[in-house]
C-alpha cells in the first residue's frame, strides 16, 4: 500500500477546493437517487459475499425515527402479547384437565355406585 508522506504544492492549493465540495456535500438538503445509493449498498454487499439486505428510505431522520419508534413498540408489544397469552393458554390447559379429569372421576364413581347398588339389589 502506497502511503503519501507529502502533498505537492498543486495537491495543497485543491485542498480548500475539496473542503468547500464535500461541505456542500454533506450539508446538501437534495434528495438522494435512491436507486443509486440501493445499487451501491447491495454492490457492498456483494463483495463481502453477504445477502442483500432490505433497504429503507425516509424523508427525514425523524421519519427514520419515528418509523423506528413504532417497530420497538411493536415488538415490545408482542413480546408482553406473547407471555399474556402464554399464560392464559397454560392457565386454559390446566382449566380443561381440571375438568377432563373431574368428568372422568364422576363418571368413575357412578359406574362404582351402580355397581354397588345392583351387588345390593
């Protein structure tokens, strides 16, 4: 790797040149091309050999931040969803045993109160 230990005095007169681009750059209010800017996040992905990840555009970093706000809640929602009613199943199965079982004991003792009453007759 070729490493530059001195600007020539051209490449040190440019450097007030690039400076003012890339401010302009970077505090630009222009919308992106979104088609380049997916194509390019996806060729990166490419080399690294990773699948293609899925890309989302929002006008602003507060609509990127709301939109995220509202997955969190989502998810933290249907996580606590998820254990509410995991409970409630787990309470519904031990509810229908209950019952299950009470059926067959009275039905267990009527046949055993049958029996013992026709032994008698």
């Amino acid at each position: 790797m070729l490493l530059i230990e001195k600007l020539t005095p051209e490449q040190e007169a440019l450097i007030p040149v690039y400076r003012e681009k890339w401010r302009q750059i970077a505090l630009s209010t222009e919308r992106i091309d979104r088609e380049k800017a997916a194509d390019a996040v996806n060729a990166v992905y490419k080399i690294l050999g990773c699948d293609e990840p899925q890309i989302v555009f929002f006008d602003s970093p507060y609509a990127a931040l709301e939109e995220f706000i509202v997955q969190l809640e989502k998810s933290i929602f249907n996580q606590e969803a998820y254990i509410i009613e995991e409970k409630i199943l787990v309470s519904q199965r031990k509810e229908i045993r209950f019952q299950i079982i009470s059926k067959k004991l009275a039905i267990l003792l009527k046949q055993e109160f049958l029996s013992k009453l026709r032994d008698e007759l």
